[in-house]
C-alpha cells in the first residue's frame, strides 16, 4: 500500500473542550505520523477559503463562524492508506452515524461540530496541506 497523506484539522470544539491530547494520542496509537503541526486562529475569510468548495451549500455561513470561532489545530499526517484509514478512525461526518469507538461518536456533538477534519482524496490533502503548510514547515518524522 502506497504512504499517503492527510491534512487534518483539531477544530475549534476539539480545542475548547480540552480535547487536543486525546484525539491526538488516538491519530498516533493508531500509526499516523505527525509530519507538521501548528496552532491557528483561522479568520473567516481564511476559513472560508478553505472551505471554499462548500461556499454554495446552505451550511456554509455557519462552517465559516465555527471554524474562525476559537483556535484550530492542523496537522499534515502521514501512514500507508492514511486517506482511508484516518477516515475509518474519525468515523462519519454526522457523529449520530460515526461508528462506535470513532472520535466523532465519541467526542463529536453534531454534523457541524464534529471535532476533527480530514481529507477525502490524496489530491484534497496536498492542495489542503498546501494551504496550511509552507514546504519548509513539513518535517521527514521517522519516529
Ligand atoms: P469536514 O469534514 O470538516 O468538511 C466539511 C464540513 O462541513 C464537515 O466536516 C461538517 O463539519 C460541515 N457540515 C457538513 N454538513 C453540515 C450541515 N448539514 N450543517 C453544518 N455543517 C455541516
């Protein structure tokens, strides 16, 4: 299976409830490696950017407050199949259909506020760790 990666995002809920350890400690038990990592305040015109592809959908103001609404963390992380598996260990968008043991079912309080972000493609993540992540930000972690 080829190395991939993905960009993820501890969101605002993530930070606010003291979550940051935990979900992280969860990502990295489960194999990822953390190749870049930072905390960020997203204005709404940098959220919105990034959610850009989203801009038409009926959700999109409320995407946009939440995610400029308090401190995010994005990590850029890296593990054979990462798309998939890290999508397998968020469980789904709306956390009352994440399976059980996912850190959306466990963590997450509604589709919108669902704690952790990750990408859906290889091609999302490299254009989404782009857009978090200056090259030089990016580290080979071989831990
Ligand atoms: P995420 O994986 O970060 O990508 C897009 C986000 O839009 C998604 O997680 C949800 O948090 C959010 N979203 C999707 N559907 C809805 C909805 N119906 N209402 C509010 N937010 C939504």
């Amino acid at each position: 299976m080829a190395v991939e990666r993905t960009l993820t995002i501890l969101k605002p809920d993530c930070v606010r409830k003291n979550l940051i350890g935990e979900v992280t400690k969860r990502i990295q038990e489960a194999g990822f490696k953390i190749v870049a990592m930072k905390m960020t305040k997203l204005t709404e015109d940098t959220a919105g950017g990034f959610y850009a592809v989203h801009k038409e959908r009926p959700f999109f103001g409320e995407l946009v407050e939440f995610m400029s609404s308090g401190p995010c963390v994005p990590m850029i992380l890296e593990k054979e199949n990462a798309i998939a598996d890290f999508r397998e260990l968020i469980g789904a968008t709306n956390p009352e259909e994440a399976d059980e043991g996912t850190i959306r079912a466990d963590f997450a309080d509604s589709v919108g506020e669902n704690i952790v972000h990750g990408s859906d493609s290889v091609e999302n993540g490299k254009i989404e760790a782009n857009y978090f992540f200056a090259e030089s930000e990016v580290v080979a972690n071989k831990a």
